[in-house]
C-alpha cells in the first residue's frame, strides 16, 4: 500500500457533536482512490460504486488522517481501489484505523462516456512517467 493523501482536520469540518464530519472523510477517501487509480492509469476516472464502510472511530480537529490505497483489481474500463484510513492522535500521537473501503472508478473520455482502461506509461518501456517533451 502507498500513501497518497495526508490531511489535518480543522474545525470547519466538523459536525454538531464537535467531531469530524463522517462525509468530509468519505470526500477524502474518495480523492485518494482517484489518485491511486491515476498513479496506475493514464485515464481520466469518475466514482461508480464505493462499497462498504464503517467508521471504528471518531476523528477529532487537528488529528492527522493517512489515506493508503493500492489497486486490487482492474477489468476493461474500471478499476477498483482499497484505501485504508489511519488517524494519529494530535496529542498523543497514538495511529489508528478510521475506516477503509473498496472503490469502484470507471475509466471515462472527454464525453463522460466509458472507455478502456490505459496502463500508465505503456508506451515507456520501464513504466516510467511521460515528461514534457516526450
Ligand atoms: C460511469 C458510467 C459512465 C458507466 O457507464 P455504464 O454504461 O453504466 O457502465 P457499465 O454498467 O458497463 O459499467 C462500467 C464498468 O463498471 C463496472 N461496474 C458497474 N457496476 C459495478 C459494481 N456494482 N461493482 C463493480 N463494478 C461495477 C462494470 O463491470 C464495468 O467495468 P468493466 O468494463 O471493467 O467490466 C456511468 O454509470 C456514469 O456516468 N455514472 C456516474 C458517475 C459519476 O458521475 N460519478 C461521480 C459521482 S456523481
């Protein structure tokens, strides 16, 4: 698994009880999916499903969340991503786990419709990242 997000909350996002809103949280978790399946294909994606998930967890205001992901599995036009959500503790810097979820990301061209998934740098023969000018 690889991080692809970190964020520290702020008072903004809470909810009335003076925790952090559940859907500030889901936002996250689903920008850091979307990461995660750009860092393995060169294809613009929009959310098609999120599966399950349960918060184990509150998330407080200044606590440090980590959004670990890796692709778990990859058909003709989707791809489906795990991320893992960990909070550290501002004060005590205890780590624990807030959620997790798979996500399900279709692969979409510039009319919105879906098409082939394209394996990032194909074209480079170790997989390495295009550079301007290439
Ligand atoms: C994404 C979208 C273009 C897909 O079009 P569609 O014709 O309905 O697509 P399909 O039903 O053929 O599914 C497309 C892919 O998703 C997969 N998929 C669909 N439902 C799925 C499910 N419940 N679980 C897992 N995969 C699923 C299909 O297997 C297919 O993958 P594959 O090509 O790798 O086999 C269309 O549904 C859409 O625009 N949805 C809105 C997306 C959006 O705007 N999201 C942001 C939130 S508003």
């Amino acid at each position: 698994m690889k991080e692809y997000l970190k964020i520290s909350l702020l008072p903004k996002d809470t909810n009335m009880h003076g925790t952090i809103f559940g859907g500030v949280i889901m936002s996250y978790l689903d920008l850091a999916g979307a990461i995660c399946a750009r860092d393995r294909f060169d294809n613009l994606f929009v959310t098609i499903v999120v599966r399950e998930m349960r918060f184990l967890h509150p998330v407080y205001v200044g606590d440090l969340l980590s959004f670990r992901g890796e692709v778990i599995d990859q058909g003709t036009t989707s791809v489906t991503v795990k991320i893992e959500v960990d909070a550290e503790r501002i004060d005590s810097r205890e780590v624990f786990r807030v959620t997790d979820a798979e996500i399900v990301y279709v692969a979409v061209d510039r009319e919105r419709g879906k098409t082939p998934l394209i394996a990032r740098g194909h074209d480079q023969p170790d997989g390495a990242p295009r550079r301007k000018g290439q």
